[in-house]
C-alpha cells in the first residue's frame, strides 16, 4: 500500500473506468440510437382523432384489392364495398336493390341487360359507362386471373348497347345471378391499361364513395373521402382500417378511445362494452349458420346409426339448443330450423324446429334399436368462423351424454379441420358452417352431388334435380318455390342438427352513429358524427 | 490458419443446419394440411378442386415437389404466396425489419437491466437486495408472457391512456411490446449474470487482484465481468435468436405488423412458401448470429484463441 502502487494503481484504474464505462455507455447509445433509426412510422396514435377521421379494428388483414384475383369477405367488407361500386347494392337486411344500374331486364334466360346511371365517374375522373363495365367483364375473363374458372362458369361475355346500356351474357340461365354481381365490382379501363395489373394491385382505383391512400400490410389501411361521389360525398374525411387479430386488443384499444368500432367481437365482451358510458354494442343478423352434419359413412366407423331417420330426429330432440344459445354466446344468435337462415332469399318460416325433447330423444332410440344408446366420434374446429366452437361442441355432448349416446369428441384446428372434411376424413357427426344470401349458395354447396363440400344423409337424386332446375331459372317465384320444396326435404330427412345462426357483433364509439347491417360490412358512407 | 479452418467449418456446419431445417419444414408442412381447400369457394367441384391442387403442383409426389422446391430454393426463389400471389421472400423480408426493430430494442433493455441488477445480486449477495431481484427475476420468469401484455395495456393504455394498445407508431408504442417481449429473456440473463458473477468472484485470481491492492469497481470491471462475459454473451446471441423468431404471441396481442404476426397468418391460411420463406429466414438469422457470437468468444476469451 505504498505511494508507488497508489499512484501506479490510481491511473489506469482510471482510464480503465473511463474506457470500459464509456464503450459500455457508447454501445448502449449506439444500439438505441442505430434501433431509433429504423424507418419508422413516427406519428403517434395515442392523440385523440378528430370527426373528421374514424378508425376501425380489423381481424384480418387485407389480402387482394384486385377483385380480378380473389374474393375474401373481408377485403369485400372493409375495401371494396367502399372503394368500388357494384351493379347492385344491398339493403340493411341484405335484399338486392338498383345501384350503378338503374334497371335491368331479361329478354332471354340468358341475357340480362342493364341500364347504367349517367353520372358516374371513377376516381381519376374516367366516366363509368357501358365500355367501362365490358372491359371489367373481359379481364374477369381473362384465363389468367386466379378467378377465371368460378367466373368464367357463369359469365359468357358482354356486350356493349349503347353508351350506357350493357348486356351480359351466362353460359347457362342463372337465377342467381345478380347474387353474383356483388363480388364483381366495375372497375376503371383507362387507368388499369395505363398501370397495369400490378400498379392497380398497388393502388386501386374504383368509383365508390372512398379513394384508396394506402395499405401496409399487416398494420392498416387507409381511404379518403371522395367528394364527387354520384351519391353525395360522405360525411367522414378519413378512415382507417386497422388489423388486430387479437380479441383482446380490439377491446383494449376500443376502450382506449383508439378505435371507434371494433369488428367481430365475442358474445362476453357484450357486458363490458354496455358498462362504459362511452361505447355501445351494436348487432346484425348474420346468414352465417352453424350445424353439425351427419356422415353415417365416416371412416371412423362409429356413424352407422346416423343413417336411421329415426337416430338423426333423436339427436335433434336431444339437444338443447336455446340453452347453447342463452348460456354459451350471451343470446347473441338466433336459432334456425333447419339449413337455412331468414335472410336468406325464399326463406320458408313456417318450418319448426325439433323441439328440445330428452325423452322422445330416448324413445326413438329405442324405436330404432339404440335402448342403450351407442358411442359416436364427433368432431369441431378450435376456431374458424363459429364463435366458441369447443363450447359449444361440449354442451351438443353433453347433452348427447344425457341420452344414452357414448360421444368421443376431438378438436382440430380451423385449417387442419378443413382439410379433413374435405377428404372426407371426419367424424360421423361434425360441425361446419355456412353462409349464404341465396338458397343457392347454401344447398348447391351442402347438399348437390357434385358440390365438393356434399354430405346429405337422405339423399336422393331429386335433390339433385330440385337444385339444377331452380339455378337454371330466371324466375325468381319459381325459384323460391323450389326453396321451400328443399327446406320441406331438409325437414323430412334431417341431414344435420341446425344450430343458429350467429350474430355480427361490433363495439361501437359513441361519438359516431354507426349500425351494424347484415353481412358485417363496415359501409364507411353511412357513418355520421353524433 | 487455424482461424481460417474454423471459420470454414463453422460455415459449412450452419449450411447443413439451414439444409435441415428446409427439409424440415417442408415435410412437415406438406403432411399437415391442404391449402388447395382453404381456395376453394363454396361452389367447388372435384374438378376444380383437382385443376387448383394442380395449379399449386400440390398433386406430385413428395420427393418431386421437394426437388422443385429445392431446386428453386438455391436460386432465392421461395415461389409465391398462395394468399397474395407475390414472392414469399419479398413478403417476409417486409416484415422482418419490423421485428428486428422490436426485437433490438427489446435486447437493449435486456441489457439494460440485467447486467447492471444481476451484478448487484451478486455482490449484495445474501442481502435484501439480492432477496428482491431474484425474487422478482422468479416471478417474472413464472408469469405468461401474454398474460403479461395484456395486463400491461390494461394498465398504461386503458385505464392510465399513457401508452398506445398496439400498433406501430412512434417511440410509445413500442415500450410495452418491447417490454412484455424482454421480461422473461431478462428474468434468465439476470439469474445467469448472478451466478456466473458469484462463481467468478469466488476465484483465486479476484483474491489476488484484491491483495494487490486494486478497488472493487476495478475488480468487477477488469477481472470479474470480463471472465464473466463468455455465458452472458452466450445466452444473450441465444435470446436475440429466440426475440427474433418468437416474438409470435407479443406480435399478435399488440398488432405489431413483423414476421411473428405474419407467420401466425401464413399457418392459419396453410400458405406453405410464406411459411417456408419465413422459417428458412429466421434460421439464417439464428445460425448466423450463433456464428457471430462463437467469433466474439474468440475476442473475448484469449484461451480460446490458443486451443
């Protein structure tokens, strides 16, 4: 402890200190300020908006703004039914009404002709005309696009009339054919051979009541107001569709004041959203059904007493499915008879369902040799488009317990899930869900031979032939006819056990005045401070 | 010489890792599902069914779509996203700087705060201050990190309004994703810095150091966390590899538009090249760091340089 060492000690101890502490300090500054550097987004969305912009929670993100390439019902719900316009529109119960076309009219079976609005221009200033609508058919057309074959299967091609006449013409007679019209939006000639395919995926142009600004992907997307919109200019300035897969935080940021509406959300946020003075819950009848199908020829074996009539009544019976809906998704869903949902065109309410009835349950087992029952594999997706899917595959068990059925119940994820049934590798009795605004998308889909999604206990060929004949008719009393025919059948040979049909449920900011409509499109237009 | 050799070894070994990982994914994938369904509308036929499964050449046989893969892999060509019909690499190298950026600072803060608390429990061992930071390390490592999260933005997002829920958007928005996403790395590297501090200080050389004379702050810097430093470095290259490909759940709890959040949504839709495309990135980056991590042990150990 001499001086010597002292003062040896005392120096490059110090330097040492300055050095190590000042690369430590120097590598942690660089680090957050190289981190800091990264091109960022720096506006800050903690700020309150004004009423002039309205920001909306997405589950997912946007995949095609190109109609041309695919139709997923949630670009369809948050871009293009406010970016584009289509040749018709839907009401707030979902029933086709006029909109780019005033009129129309069919001359033959196969040739419908539509008159245009006059005052109609994209949002580079392009007029909306005949031509406009030709040339948007035509590249649907093209063999190249990814939507080719469904389009291609109905539509033949179309003719120009006059400036703002146009004919389009089906391979076939389709009485569903203005359905179709809805996911084939007209899109602008002038501006699309200018950028190309990939400009117009980068930027869409269409002639609804909102220009697309941007998309980054996984984050948001943002529209502006147009304000030559042919239908008024609407009242909100900007719009911004977030993506937020997670539950969770939809609702955190909806109560932070950071979303003004908030889509699809679980029947158990209900309470919470009611209890802030600030929010409201707003609902909507969803066509959207879910069942469970019956496959007596599953490969799993156990479905050979789901061919009897009788074992397929008693599931019914056995069920208890208001309970499902009171206990399960908060009342939100209402149930339905049999495949086949009130909004859905030539709905047949006279049709009821299989009441809750344990001990008839019991009794047609026993009628049809089951006194003491028998095991059965039943499967469900862990999620997917039904809400608490397991929940609700565990009371359909229980209850099914309760009668003497023996269930083995598996959960599969929504992909994997889908898969299997498509290769027929599910269970004798599985859960599915449909949606559908004509009795055509949900009975070709389910119960037609050729359909690749087909399972019909009960099937015969008349089924077949009721549906090809009410596809191939442009009478619309015809085909609703043809509707209540098939939903009599659905009564008769029970070929699932109908749940309900769920309910689009949105959480809403109160400074707005937004409902929610049927289909769950968040129509940007019809938004209104409060 | 030697250098040189190891490098080469080292390179070629992560090569192998890389090629097993490929092969990996891509069995995997393939035997899981079906993306062909998930294309189909509701008005498929089998024919249809049959052209789109074709289209996606989901109809060869295993080994003849792994050659076409591989084949493409080695010209950087991931094919297209079955979702969005443009490059899988392209997409997932969009995404990736997002990641990085949560993940970067999410090390920072690691550091941050376990050297600097892992070094005081280790020499306050024994005492409340050892007591507090290790229970605290216990019950952080214990909790759920998505639990984590969603409590935070309850607190400082909902009910305080200090902080934005989600999104990106400014340095605010990044504190509590980055936050959730450190905690449980930095419950481990600051139970790690202690130990290994604890079994250095113990050493005949810190005796000696301390008989010659020199302070304690110059023992811990030049002696102690030096000899430290060769696990901590270790665990921390780790720990970048696992914020990196794992930052999945915070991605999604807080609709962070990175790779996690992406690949979550490639998985759910079955899109096999954005999944590949994004898995063979991320162990590029993982062998790649491990790589730069084994080359900093050599800088800072100068035993190692002389085996």
């Amino acid at each position: 402890m001499g001086n010597i060492d002292q003062r040896n000690h005392r120096q490059p101890r110090s330097i040492e200190f300055r050095t190590n502490r000042r690369r430590l300090l120097g590598a942690g500054a660089a680090g957050a300020g190289a981190a800091s550097l990264l091109p960022i987004n720096w506006t800050t969305s903690v700020a309150a908006q004004s009423i002039d912009s309205v920001t909306i929670g997405m589950t997912q993100d946007i995949t095609y703004p190109d109609p041309a390439v695919s139709v997923a019902l949630n670009d369809l719900s948050t871009l293009w039914i406010n970016v584009y316009d289509t040749l018709i529109m839907r009401d707030a119960d979902g029933a086709l009404g006029p909109w780019l076309a005033e009129s129309w009219e069919t001359p033959s079976p196969t040739e419908w002709v539509f008159a245009l609005r006059s005052d109609v221009r994209f949002h580079n200033g392009e007029p909306l005309d005949a031509e406009a609508v030709k040339f948007t058919y035509e590249r649907y057309l093209e063999p190249d696009k990814p939507r080719y074959g469904a389009i291609a299967s109905i539509v033949d091609h179309a003719e120009v009339i006059d400036a703002m006449t146009v004919k389009l013409v089906t391979k076939e007679p389709n009485g569903l054919f203005l359905e179709l019209l809805w996911e084939m939006p007209i899109l602008p000639p002038g501006y699309i051979q200018e950028v190309g395919d990939d400009g117009f995926q980068a930027n869409p142009v269409g002639s609804g009541a909102y220009k697309f600004v941007e998309w980054s992907t996984g984050d948001r997307l943002e529209l502006e107001r147009n304000p030559d919109y042919w239908n008024g200019a609407p009242t909100i300035e900007r719009a911004t569709f977030r993506y937020m897969p997670e539950v969770s935080t939809r609702l955190a940021a909806l109560r932070a004041g950071e979303i003004d509406i908030s889509m699809q959300l679980p029947p158990d946020s209900i309470a919470d959203i009611e209890a802030d003075d600030e929010l409201r819950v707003s609902t909507a009848d969803s066509p959207r059904m879910i069942y469970f199908v019956f496959f007596p020829e599953s490969p799993l074996g156990s479905g050979e007493p789901l061919g009897e009539l009788r074992v397929r009544k008693a599931i019914n019976h056995a069920v208890n499915v208001d309970s499902i809906v009171e206990n399960i998704l908060a009342g939100q869903a209402t149930r339905v008879a049999v495949l086949y949902a009130p909004q859905t065109f030539g709905f047949d309410s006279s049709i009821p369902a299989l009441e809750y009835d344990p001990e008839l349950a019991r009794s047609l087992l026993a009628e049809a040799g089951y006194p003491d029952g028998f095991t059965l594999d039943l499967d469900v997706p862990t999620g997917g488009n039904p809400i608490k899917p397991v929940e609700v595959g565990q009371a359909v068990a229980a209850d099914l317990e309760a009668v003497g059925i023996s269930v083995r119940m598996r959960n599969v994820d929504a992909a994997t899930y889908t898969t299997m049934r498509n290769e027929r590798n599910v269970a004798p009795m599985f859960m599915w869900n449909w949606i559908g605004f004509d009795g055509d998308y949900v009975l070709w889909g389910n119960l037609h031979s050729e359909s690749q999604w087909f399972y019909m206990a009960g099937w015969d060929d008349e089924i077949d032939a009721l549906i090809e004949t009410e596809r191939t008719s442009v009478d619309q009393d015809e085909r609703a006819q043809i509707f209540q025919e098939l939903q009599a059948r659905l009564a008769l040979d029970v070929p699932h056990l109908p749940l309900y049909q769920q309910r689009d449920i949105f959480g809403v900011n109160e400074r707005i005045k937004w409902d929610a409509v049927t289909g769950g499109y968040v129509i940007l237009r019809n938004i209104e401070p409060a | 010489m030697r250098w040189g050799r190891y490098l080469l070894l080292r390179v070629l070994g992560a090569l192998l890792v890389i090629f097993g990982v490929t092969v990996a994914v891509f069995v995997i994938l393939r035997l899981s599902g079906d993306p062909a369904a998930l294309f189909m509308s509701p008005m498929a036929t089998e024919e249809e069914y049959r052209q789109i499964r074709e289209r996606m050449g989901l109809d060869e046989s295993l080994p003849v779509q792994y050659f076409r893969y591989l084949s493409q892999l080695v010209r950087g060509d991931f094919g297209d996203s079955y979702q969005r019909s443009a490059p899988a690499l392209g997409i997932v190298l969009d995404r990736f700087p997002a990641t990085i950026h949560l993940a970067a600072v999410a090390v920072v803060l690691l550091m941050m705060f376990a050297i600097p608390l892992g070094t005081l429990a280790a020499i306050y061992r024994g005492t409340w201050i050892d007591t507090t930071i290790s229970t605290i390390t216990l019950v952080a490592q214990a909790l759920p990190n998505f639990w984590v999260g969603i409590m935070l933005v309850m607190f400082f997002s909902v009910r305080l309004g200090w902080l934005p829920t989600s999104g990106i958007g400014g340095w605010q928005a990044l504190v509590l994703p980055a936050t959730t996403l450190a905690l449980q790395p930095w419950s481990r590297l600051t139970r790690l810095v202690r130990s290994e501090l604890l079994e250095v200080l113990g050493q005949d050389y810190i005796r000696t150091a301390r008989a010659k004379g020199l302070a304690e702050p110059a023992i811990r810097r030049r002696h102690a966390l030096r000899n430290a430093a060769v696990p901590i470095v270790t665990v921390i290259g780790l720990d970048i590899g696992y914020l990196l490909g794992g930052a999945i759940i915070v991605e999604t709890i807080f609709a962070w538009p990175g790779l996690g959040s992406l690949m979550v949504q490639a998985m759910s839709n079955q899109d096999f090249p954005v999944i590949q495309a994004s898995v063979v990135v991320v162990a590029c980056t993982v062998v790649i760091l491990n790589l730069i991590t084994d080359l900093l042990y050599i800088w800072l150990d100068p035993r190692i340089r002389l085996q």
